[in-house]
C-alpha cells in the first residue's frame, strides 16, 4: 500500500512538472538611438582635454596627454558612419598658436568662434582628473601545515593602488552657444603590489594606464551619442 | 485500507493519463516544429524560426505560443509592425501569461525610447522578469 502510494505521488509530481510551461530565454539585438540628434550634429572638432588644476591628486602626467584623449575620442567618431571628424592635423594647425586651457570650457563665445572657423556644428571639448589611491589590504586564504598536517588559515598584506579617471565632456553648439552635453565618466583600475612593487610603481610612468582608462571612457561617449544594438531579453515559450 | 488503495489507484491513474497528454502534446507537429524554430533561434537563425513558427500558425492559428515566439523573433530581425501584431494576438489568445505580457511591454518600452510609439505605451512599466521554469 505504502509502495503505491510512494508511486503514485512521484507520478504525479514528475508529470505535473512535465506539463508546466518551460519557457526559453533568447538575447535579442535592440536598437538604441543616439541621445543627440544626430541629424543636426553631424560634424564636430575635438579640443584638447585640460587637465583640471583643481584637483591637487593629480598624477604626474605627459604634457600632451590631453591631446592624446582628444585623439582617442577623434578616432572613436570617426569610425561612426553619422559623424564626421576635423582630423588630429587639421585641429592642430587650426590651434597653433593657441593652449586650450581650463577657462575654455566656459568660454563658449570662444568655442562657438572656433567652430565657425572649423566650420562644425559641434566642438567637443572637455577635462580629465587622473589619480590614485592606495590602500593596505589582507588577502585570507588557506596553506597546507606541514607541522599540523592540515590545512590551516593564513593571510597575506599586499598593496592594493587603484587608479581613477573621471573624464568630462561637453559637446557646445556652435550656433547656439549652448552647452549640450556635459557628463562625466568614471573609469578606475586596480593592481595588487608588495612593497617592492609598490615604490617602483609611484616612481614608474602612468601614461599607459591613463590612456587605457581613456580609451574606455572616450567609447562609453562614443556609445551615447551613437546608435547602436544592445542585447535585450526576450522570452520564447516552449 | 481500501480507501487508501483507492486514493492510490485514482492518483496513478490520472498521473498516466497526464503524462499520456503531455507525450502526445510533445510528439504533435506544432510541438516538434517550435523546438525547432527555438534551437533556431538561440542560433539566431531568426528567418528560419519566424518560417517554422508560421507553419505552426497555419496548422494552428489559435496557438499562443507560436505567436508570441512569432512576435520575438519578428523584433529581433527589426519588423517592429509585425512583432507588435503578434504580441498582440498571443496576448489575446491568453491574457494572463507574464511572458507574453512581459515581451510586449519590452517592446513598447523600446519602440517608445526609438521614438516611434509615443503616445500607447506612456504607461507601459517595467516589470520584473519572471523566474524560468
């Protein structure tokens, strides 16, 4: 009787999960539209990105750094199909002469002169904070004991430098004057050090690491005022 | 003791007869070609599964699932008119299923970013995706 009734409730469990709808989860591409209106902002000029004096934490960096963002971002546009790009060459012949300083992001007469004459629609121009923090840290893990014959609990001190950037950018009409867009994107990377390591590293260049950071905050701009495809979820029923 | 068995009897019985309906439904035409036009799909082969799940349509017009399939894979090639149609017909169909309602607001939700569904899906919220069974 009980064997019965043993069976006759794993029956009914097995096939009322057989019955339930199952149901697939597939990605789809979505297209996202670009938050400018790119019919009107089609051609822009990239300034040279100034490094925001403020911020006393900042590492010590190559001149030209900025410079070398404004390419990053130039590169990026220009491998979009929508937008159209006044070269590195073009920008730095129109420029010389002139050192794009931190008074400029709000001059927007100047910037709406400079794009008359670099005949834009937009002037993309912007600052950067580049700096590190280090912190001690204690990694816990475990060691085989030899003397215990086991494993026991065992820790290790290390460094652990984080680098951030926080990049600014705006976008300034050039008819208009207007500001456009203005935002600031956060990009950090850490590395773990002895204290070897450490001191080399204070000492060592950082440029790379800034340009890398760079490179990721430049295309998470170019993402925002492109269209692009997302994946998005969609769910198909068995 | 009888009434036991009996109880027991009844719960066999019906379990055979429901695992019975669940093979038949498994092995059926329509069944057979919406697992295939899903296989499809996860491959992104998104025009074979939108013919398979058309053949389950012609076989089947009140067939909810393939219309809501239908609708996914329509938005995923792009034909936004179409994926809102069958969306509409499988919501139609069974109103009360959270995936096909769950798709189409994620539709909308999407034509009305693009811009192109402004005034119908203004009240169209995000819900939260439900769990896969």
């Amino acid at each position: 009787m009980q064997t019965a009734k043993k069976i006759g409730i794993l029956l009914t469990i097995l096939t009322l999960c057989g019955c339930g709808k199952s149901v697939t989860r597939v990605s789809i591409p979505v297209k996202v539209e670009s938050e400018i209106d790119i019919s009107r902002y089609s051609n822009f000029a990239v300034l040279p990105f100034v490094p925001e004096k403020e911020a006393a934490r900042n590492e010590k960096l190559p001149e030209d750094i900025g410079e070398e963002i404004a390419a990053i971002l130039r590169r990026g546009l220009a491998r979009q199909k929508h937008f159209e790009v006044v070269s590195t060459q073009e920008t730095a012949r129109l420029l010389t002469g002139e050192t794009v300083g931190e008074d400029w992001l709000t001059d927007t007469k100047r910037l709406n002169q400079l794009g008359e004459y670099f005949e834009v629609k937009g002037i993309i121009i912007g600052s950067f904070r580049f700096y590190s923090d280090s912190r001690p840290r204690r990694y816990y893990g475990e060691r085989y004991s030899v003397q215990r014959q086991r494993y026991v609990m065992d820790y290790q001190d290390y460094m652990q430098k984080t680098y951030l950037l926080s990049l600014r950018v705006m976008i300034i009409d050039v008819e208009t004057e207007q500001i456009i867009w203005d935002k600031a994107y956060r990009r950090s990377t850490a590395e773990a050090h002895t204290i070897g390591s450490f001191i080399f590293s204070q000492a060592g260049p950082q440029a790379n690491t800034m340009r890398e950071l760079g490179k990721r905050a430049a295309s998470e701009f170019t993402r925002q005022i492109s269209p692009h495809y997302e994946q998005e979820d969609r769910y198909l029923v068995n | 003791m009888l009434k036991y068995n009996r109880l027991a009897f009844i719960a066999i019985l019906g379990s055979l007869m429901l695992s019975g309906c669940a093979i038949l439904r498994d092995t059926s035409q329509t069944e057979a070609y919406n697992q295939f036009a899903i296989r499809a799909a996860q491959a992104q082969l998104w025009n074979e599964a939108i013919f398979r799940w058309k053949q389950v349509i012609n076989i089947d017009p009140d067939d909810s699932k393939a219309h809501n399939n239908l609708g996914v894979a329509y938005e995923a090639i792009g034909n936004m008119d179409a994926a809102i149609a069958a969306y509409q017909r499988a919501a139609e169909l069974e109103p009360d299923n959270k995936y096909y309602r769950l798709n189409y607001r994620r539709c909308r939700i999407h034509l009305r970013r693009s811009g192109v569904d402004d005034e119908a899906a203004l009240h169209v919220e995000e819900e939260e995706p439900p769990t896969e069974q």
